[in-house]
C-alpha cells in the first residue's frame, strides 16, 4: 500500500508538474501578449496619409507611466491617488504624473496633422526606458481613468475592429525607428534658443521629415544626443500638451492642413 501510494503521489507530482508547466507557459503567453499589444481600443477610420509628402514624427520622453502593486491590485502610479503609498515607498509623488503623457497622446492624436494622414508615428518612452509605439490611427480612451485602467490594469488595448496591435512595446533605441531624411527638434522651456514656431517650422525645408522631442515629466528636462536643435517656444513655462499644439498648429499652418 505504503509503495503503491508513493507511485500514486509520483504520478500525481508529475502531473502537477506538467500543470506547473502548461500554467508557467500560459502565463508567459499571457505576459508577451501584455507586451506586444493592448486590445480593446476602437480603431479610427485609416487615413491613407500621402507616403511621398514629408511627415511627422511625435517622440514623448520621460514619462511617468509606472506600475505599483498597491494593495493587491495593480496600478499606474499617480500623485492624485496614490501619494501615502509613494511616501511610504520613499518615492516624491509630485513626480507621478501619468496624466501629462496622457494629455499630450490625445493631443498628437487628435491634431489635424494626424487627421490627415501625415503623422507617421508616435513613440513615448517611459522614465523606466520603456519605449512604446502608439499607431497614429490608435483610438485611445477618451478618460484618463479608462486609459489608466486599460494601459496598466488591463495592460490590453487592441484595435476591437480587426485585432490590429495599435499600442505595443517596441525595442529600444528610438533612433533605429526614424525617418532618415528628418530634421529632429527637441522642446524645453530652458532652451536659449527662443523661437517663433510659425516663423521656424516656415524656414525649413519641405523636402525633410519632421520629429518632436517633448517630455512628459514634471521637472528636469528632456536631453538627448540625437536632437539636432533644442528650442524653446515660449518665454513661459507651457504644459506639454499646450507645447505640442503650438508644434502641431505651426506645421499644419506651413503644409496648409485646414
Ligand atoms: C511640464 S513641461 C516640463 C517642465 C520642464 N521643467 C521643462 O521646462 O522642460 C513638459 C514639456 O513641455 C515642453 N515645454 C514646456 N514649456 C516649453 C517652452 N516654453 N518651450 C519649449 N518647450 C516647452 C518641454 O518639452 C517640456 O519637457
């Protein structure tokens, strides 16, 4: 009995081992498909942009889109809802501001530049370096609770018309991505350079892409070796939000985009 029992319980151990297995497998089947793609946002009619008109690139750096195990569920940190739980993690709240790259995607997204097929792409790195690619015909939530809810909890966003991937985590560096033809101007209030967007984006040529660099965060500014000009667009310290409609304004104004 004694032995015939041990068998069972080997057996058994065996299953429980291959079930370990199968769920282990499933899990991470589960975790690619988080990383490779969001489901459940409605997909934009597609505007067929002109491939051979120069376009826009959006780069959102910095942005504070960090997950937190609070309590037992998982959540996109906030100032606003969580700051016991950050000060308890020695972390300054004020730096939890998902809602500026929250701000600043629908913004991109909902410019006459992406109406009408000329945004190319649209890439926002987090502060961890995570770098996501967002479609340009992506319809995001509307809310920032539901964006939070889907990005974060959910951690699915696809398109609920064809399944298409409109939201998923890309490699980094963000550089291997870019137009080569491109011109790549980067946004910071401490810019010495202080510029009229109208009369800069007017004098450049309108042969080359175009590509934005604007943080996401609330301090510090954005620094990175590939930006070939740094301006600065106001003498006031703008939202980036507000930032990128100036850009957007300016070169829908240049490309005559009404
Ligand atoms: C909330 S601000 C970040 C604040 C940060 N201290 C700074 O000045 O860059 C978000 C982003 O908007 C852009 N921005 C804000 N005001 C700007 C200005 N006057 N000129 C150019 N870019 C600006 C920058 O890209 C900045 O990273």
């Amino acid at each position: 009995m004694g032995r015939a029992y041990k068998m069972k319980g080997q057996k058994r151990k065996k299953k429980e081992d291959k079930y370990d297995k199968e769920e282990e497998l499933e899990q991470l089947d589960e975790k690619k498909q988080v990383i490779d793609e969001m489901p459940g946002i409605p997909i934009a009619p597609q505007i067929n942009g002109d491939n051979n008109k120069p376009g826009v690139t959006f780069i959102i750096e910095k942005a504070s889109l960090e997950i937190g195990k609070v309590g037992k569920s998982y959540q996109l940190l906030s100032s606003d809802e969580h700051a016991s739980y950050l000060l308890k993690n020695k972390r300054n709240p004020a730096d939890y501001r998902p809602d500026i790259a929250f701000q600043a995607i629908q913004t991109i997204l909902d410019s006459r530049v992406n109406e009408s097929g000329r945004l190319k792409a649209l890439y926002v790195r987090t502060q961890q370096c995570i770098l996501f690619q967002i479609k340009p015909h992506a319809r995001m939530p509307r809310t920032y609770k539901r964006f939070s809810v889907q990005l974060l909890q959910k951690l699915h966003i696809t398109s609920a018309g064809n399944g298409e991937k409109l939201l998923r985590v890309i490699k980094n560096p963000v550089t291997q991505y870019l137009p080569i033809n491109s011109r790549k101007i980067g946004f910071s209030h401490s810019s010495e350079k202080l510029v009229d967007m109208y009369d800069y984006v007017a004098t450049i040529n309108n042969e080359l892409d175009l590509v934005f660099v604007v943080g996401a965060m609330a301090h510090g500014k954005i620094d990175k070796e590939y930006v070939e000009d740094y301006l600065s667009i106001s003498e006031f310290q703008m939202s980036a939000s507000y930032c990128i409609s100036i850009i957007t304004t300016s070169v829908e104004r240049k490309w005559q985009i009404l």
